[in-house]
C-alpha cells in the first residue's frame, strides 16, 4: 500500500508539470479561441533563453558565474524576452488572421511552432544544456522516515509553484478590471467591443501573460529533463490534459493534469509489464480518446446543444 500511495503521489506531482504547459494553450483560447499549437516551443525557447543569458551575462557583467545576481537578472530578461515574443507573435501573425477560419490560425501556430524552434536554437545553439533552480531532485528525508514513502522535493517544489501560479491567475482573473474584461471577452467579443472593450489590448495581455505561464513551465521542465529540443513535445502532454479539463477552464488544466499524471504513473507501474515498456507514452491519448466518446467538451466545459 505504501508503493501505491508514493507510485499515486508522484503521479500527481508529475501531473501539476503537465497542467503547467496547458494553462498557457486555456488562456490563449479563452480569450481568443486559437488553439496556439507553439505553445510547446514558446516553452522550449523560454527555457534555453535563461539558460543562454545565464551562459553570457558573466561576460558581460565581468562576474562569476552562476551567482544569484546572475540567476535573477537572467530570469528577469528572459520574462521580458517572452512578453516580447509573445506580443509579437499576436502583432504580426495572428491579427492580420482575425475573423478567419479557425483552421487557418490553427495552421499558422504550426508554422509559428516551427519559426520559434528555429529561432532559439539559431541564437543560442542547439546544444543540451543543464538548468539548475537550486532544488535537488532527492526524496524528502523525514517523509520518508516517518512513512516509507519517498517523494521527491523537486516534484513537492513544483507543485507549489504551480498552485501558487494558479492562484495568482484566479484572482487575476476574478479580482481585477482586467480579469473582469478577460472574461467578457471569452463570453462574447462582439458584446464586449460594444461596451468598449479593447479586444486588441486584452490579447496583447493574454499572450503576454501566456509567455511568462510558458517561462515557468520551461524552467521547471527544464530543471527536470534538461534545455533540449525535446521540451517542444511537452506540449503533445498537454493535449490529453485539456480534453479532460476542457479547452476553456483554468481549474480543468489542474484537474486534467493530475488525472493524466495519476493515471499515466499506475499504468506505467501495474499495467506496463502486461503489456510491454512506453505504456507511459500512449496511455494518457488512450484516456482522452476513451473521455472523448463520453463527454467532448471535458469535465469543466459548457455542453453545447445545436439545435437544426
């Protein structure tokens, strides 16, 4: 019983990781209703921007390397390199994609995805490189004195951040004018532009604040698996995720992840010798497709009814 309450604790652990990516693809939809396929790669660049500006600023600044001045001014300008990044990409591409189909935006955050790989590795290189966040990734020694049950601090770690980062967006979104207008215009952007709500304005900031959602999972991610091209296909984690949450449910990313990460972990430990290694790899698109057939619009989406 304690191996199935650790195997579950850190299934869940590994689900707030998940749940981390896909709030950047709900608040991008939201608000605008683009499925922003580069999401991934925003992660990616986001992450190896701070690993690169960690690598070059000692020489600039004539400093040791990796002190905290050097820590903190690197996060600092790769948070105002993604809001850059991301203000730019809803300048230049998307906006000129206003009012049209939703399979054209869907297919220009493709190409986007493709441009903003390309882009980090042609600054920064396309070597692997370590991110240290100063939290070893080591099981927490009185817990597991006291319990048997070994849970790693890295994990506990960001668990916290995530919730306080969820937190932080919900009262973002319900506590402030901004919020208040964020959310008229997911309901509705014809009735929020008539009581002069600047459509423009509000997704400048959804994407913004998109980007500094894609810095901390990149670096988070980062520090687990290492800045490498591979951090893009985190974002194919986060499909399962929102199918289960629903595309438009900041609370849905929570709750779909620690699904997914549960789920994947059991399976991968009772199910993965029946069956063969990499079940950790299709399991989680088994559960979406399964969730799918009974309820599409995910646990916290509003059911729509068409009626012909």
């Amino acid at each position: 019983m304690q191996f199935f309450f650790e195997v579950l604790i850190g299934g869940l652990l590994s689900g707030v990781l998940y749940a981390l990516v896909a709030l950047g693809f709900v608040l991008i939809y939201k608000a605008s209703g683009v499925f922003n396929f580069a999401q991934g790669a925003m992660v990616f660049f986001a992450a190896l921007t701070f690993v690169g500006f960690q690598e070059v600023l000692p020489g600039w600044l004539g400093v040791e390397p990796g002190g905290a001045a050097v820590f903190w001014l690197a996060l600092i300008l790769a948070c105002l390199a993604m809001v850059v990044l991301s203000i730019a990409t809803e300048r230049i591409v998307l906006r000129p994609l206003v009012n049209q189909p939703q399979i054209t935006l869907f297919m220009a955050t493709i190409g986007l995805a493709f441009f903003i790989e390309g882009l980090a590795q042609g600054i920064w290189g396309a070597n692997v490189r370590g991110l240290e966040l100063g939290i070893q990734d080591e099981p927490i020694a009185w817990m597991a004195e006291r319990t048997g049950i070994f849970i790693s601090s890295f994990d506990v770690f960001a668990a916290v951040v995530a919730g306080v980062l969820v937190a932080v967006l919900a009262v973002f979104f319900n506590r402030t004018r901004v919020g208040r207008a964020l959310r008229a215009v997911a309901d509705d952007h014809q009735a929020a532009l008539s009581i002069g709500i600047p459509l423009q304005v509000i997704w400048r900031i959804v994407w913004a604040v998109a980007g500094f959602v894609a810095l901390v999972a990149g670096l988070i991610w980062g520090a687990r698996n290492g800045v490498q091209f591979a951090l893009t296909f985190t974002a194919l984690k986060a499909l399962p995720v929102l199918i289960l949450g629903g595309f438009e449910s900041v609370p849905g990313a929570i709750v779909g992840g620690l699904i997914i990460g549960a789920s994947e972990k059991l399976a991968e430990v009772y199910l993965g010798p029946m069956v063969g290694g990499g079940i950790d790899s299709w399991f989680p698109y088994f559960m979406a497709l399964l969730f799918l057939l009974v309820r599409p619009e995910g646990l916290f989406g509003e059911r729509h009814i068409d009626r012909v």
